[in-house]
C-alpha cells in the first residue's frame, strides 16, 4: 500500500497537514530510539472509522524491518482522552501489530519531534483527505 500524499501535524490546532516526503526527509538516525512495544498507544479498531480500519492482510504483509514512526504524546489525537502509554504512533500501526503478535517486546523507533514540522510547508487541513496520527 501505499503513503498517504499528506499527514496531519499531531503537536498543533488547527489541523495543519504537510507533504509526507517533505516530513520523512526531516527525520534523521538521531532520531532513532528503542522504544518497549508496551509504551506505545495501538489504537484500537472502531467500526465507525475508517481511518482505524485494521485488516490481518495488512499486518501480514508489513515490513517490519522498517522502524515506526511515533511521537509523544499524552492524549489520543481522535478521541481524546488520556492515553496511559508514552507514545503515540504517527505511521507504522500494522507493523507495531504485527510485532507484538510476534511477541516482539521492543522495537527501533523514529520519534517524531514538533521541529521537523517547522522545517516543512503546510496546509490548511479542513479540505484535504490525510490520515490520522496514530493510524496508518
């Protein structure tokens, strides 16, 4: 499957997306951490959203050889409310499901910091299709 053409920035309102080349071309090895699998917030599957939708054909085929990319975060971008995790995924949520199904305990993860979206053009989000935060 392919990226997405845009992202949501998941550290500001209103909702400001930009191009996903222009974010991953920010983010560098030291950005790179080993995070335990059990301080990132999965979200759950929600009938009602599409942008949670989770298929087992997709975390069958991931790639898990490529790190998530996640960031920190107390709240859950769509819903919310509290998270008790540390971290929230930005893009990778099949493949975080697909290690801990593995029984994968820790994983190298890219965290995405606020900076890398100073460094990139946005978008007024209202208008345009991205994905949410923490869902691929």
């Amino acid at each position: 499957m392919d990226l997405p053409h845009h992202f949501k920035n998941p550290f500001i309102k209103p909702i400001r997306i930009s191009r996903t080349n222009e974010i991953f071309a920010n983010i560098t090895l030291n950005d790179l951490i080993i995070v335990p699998l059990r301080n990132i917030h999965v979200r759950k599957e929600d009938p009602n959203d599409a942008r949670t939708k989770i298929t087992k054909s997709r975390i069958m085929e991931v790639d898990i050889r490529y790190p998530p990319v996640i960031y920190k975060s107390s709240l859950d971008p769509l819903l919310t409310k509290p998270l008790d995790q540390e971290y929230c995924i930005f893009d990778g949520n099949h493949r975080v499901l697909k290690m801990i199904s593995e029984g994968i305990k820790a994983s190298a993860c890219f965290v995405l910091r606020p900076e890398v979206f100073d460094k990139v053009k946005s978008f007024d989000g209202r208008d345009r299709r991205s994905t949410s935060c923490c869902a691929e």
